[in-house]
C-alpha cells in the first residue's frame, strides 16, 4: 500500500571560503568526499557519532539537470531495553552500533532549489536531523571554512502557492483593520465593528473533488488584512502536479508590527508529499519535477 513521504522545500547556496560553488564545484565537493567520515556533535556515552556523505547521482530533467545524495548519520551505540524476570522490572543497557541512519536530498543547482525528505524512522532521519548534519559535512569538507546557507519559503513563494496550487483548505486568524487598508480589507473590518470582533480564528474548506477560489469573500478580505500584517493565514492543498501540500499559519499578534516581523524572523516551511509503494521506490524524479515546476518563475 503507498504511504505519503514528505520533502521540505527551500532554495540554498554552498559556500566555501567566502565563495558561493557554481553547479560542478557543488557536485565535485559532494561527490569527492562521498564515503568519508566526520566527527557530529558530542561524544555520547563514550562514542562519537559520525556522519557522511553517499550516494550522489545525477538526473537529466527535461533540460535541467537534477542531482540527489545521501546524508548518513551514526549515533555509535543503541539503547537495548528489555524485561528483566529476575528484579521484575524493565532494564535497559547501552550498545555499540555501526547502524547508519539517512536523510535523501534532491537538488535542482540552477534553480538552488533544495528538497529534504522529512521522515524520521529505525533507518531515516526527518529533514531538521538533515539539514543539521549535511551543514556539519560542509564544515567538514572544508576544514571549517565552509557552510550551506538554506532560505525556506518567503512572502514570494507564499503567494505563488496560493496561486497555482488547488487549495482545498485556508486557515486564518485576523483582527480589524486599523487604520486603513484595502476594500475588502475594510469590509471585513466593518463586520467586526458591527459585531464588537476582537480578532477571528478561521477555517474554510472546499467540497471533495473541488477547490477554493480567492475572490471578495473570506479568502479575499483576509489577504488584504495579512497582507497589511492584520492576520496570519495558511493553506493545504495540491500542486500542479498532483501532490499534496502544505504551507502553515504563523504566530497570530494583535500588533501588526509584530505580525510582519514574525515573518521575517522565522522559518515557514513547504512540505509536499509524494506516494511511495515500498522502501525502493525511488521518487527522486518526482520530487525534482516538483521542485522544477514551483521554482520556475
């Protein structure tokens, strides 16, 4: 049976020596040092987890070229719990383990478009356990002078999801105007005055099969207001291509300062999930159309 697998989407850029890599550069650090291993974090109970870099491969994608690897993560030692008839109770001791865990990685380098898979089980690790250890190997391909810098979704990629996914729901919290905004922005906010609301917390959805459709209605008027920092809002829905996706609302704030600044200051993550039949089902072509087609501006 398929089961969904999430990527998290977002643009990068490597940099060595105060130097962003061009497209081979990027797939010769990756490539030269597959296989080599390098110190993570604190040593735990005695041993030092380590990580790597394996796999690297190269897609051709209609005329782009897509390429994806492997970021490997062993702890050193696994935690063994069992019952212990003798003293009745459950015991647990602590083990060497070589087990390697991995995180998948898809690029598109001319776009500097990044997809991390982003689930967390007995063999992989989700998308923030990545991103931490592949800004790690970086460091460690460079001798410390090196680092992956990652930018999640802005304001620009917000707006382009509402505009081609088929969103099927819409999230918002949303406060009146104050003191001006746009048409519909003010219509709403004489519903509130009329109706003594403080602040609204919302959700729509569309019928099964259909989608929503932005016009002078909720959907309409709470993008004024969001756009002039009196709400937050987030969405669900499908890609041009057919897969499910998700944008979430942030930290709703009376203070309209503090509403822009909030979207500025944190992360707002794309997640698009792809249906997988078993462990060797590779979606590394779906995944990089994907990011292909929302990238492409």
């Amino acid at each position: 049976m398929a089961r969904p697998i999430n990527y998290l989407f977002c643009n990068y850029e490597f940099e060595i020596d105060d130097e962003i890599l061009d497209e081979t550069a990027e797939f010769n650090l990756i490539s030269e040092n597959q296989g080599g291993e390098f110190c993570h974090g604190r040593e735990k109970n005695g041993f030092q987890p380590q990580i790597l870099c394996t796999d690297p491969v190269r897609r051709d994608l209609d005329e782009e070229t897509a390429r994806s690897f492997e970021i490997g993560y062993k702890p050193g030692i696994r935690t063994l719990q069992e019952y212990d008839s003798t003293s009745r109770k459950k015991i647990s001791r602590i083990e060497q383990d070589n087990h390697t865990k991995f995180g998948h990685v898809v690029t598109i380098p001319s776009l500097r478009a990044m997809a991390i898979r982003d689930r967390s089980s007995e063999d992989t690790i989700g998308a923030r356990q990545t991103i931490g250890r592949l800004k790690s190997l970086v460091r460690g391909f460079s001798g410390g002078n090196g680092q992956i810098n990652l930018t999640y979704a802005n304001e620009e990629d917000v707006a382009h999801a509402l505009q081609t996914w088929d969103i099927n729901e819409y999230s918002y919290t949303a406060r009146p105007l104050n003191p001006t905004g746009g048409a519909l922005a003010k219509l709403r906010t004489e519903m509130y005055r009329v109706e003594n609301v403080y602040q609204e917390n919302g959700k729509v959805k569309a019928a099964p099969g259909e989608s929503l459709r932005v016009a002078n209605g909720t959907l309409g008027q709470t993008q004024e207001l969001y756009e002039g920092g009196f709400a937050q809002v987030g969405f669900k829905g499908e890609t041009e291509d057919g897969h499910f996706a998700s944008i979430p609302k942030l930290n709703f704030y009376q203070d309209k300062v503090k509403n822009l600044r909030v979207r500025e200051a944190r992360s707002r993550y794309i997640r698009v999930s792809f249906d997988r039949d078993d462990e060797a089902d590779d979606k590394t072509l779906d995944v990089a159309q994907a990011l292909l087609r929302f990238y492409t501006r």
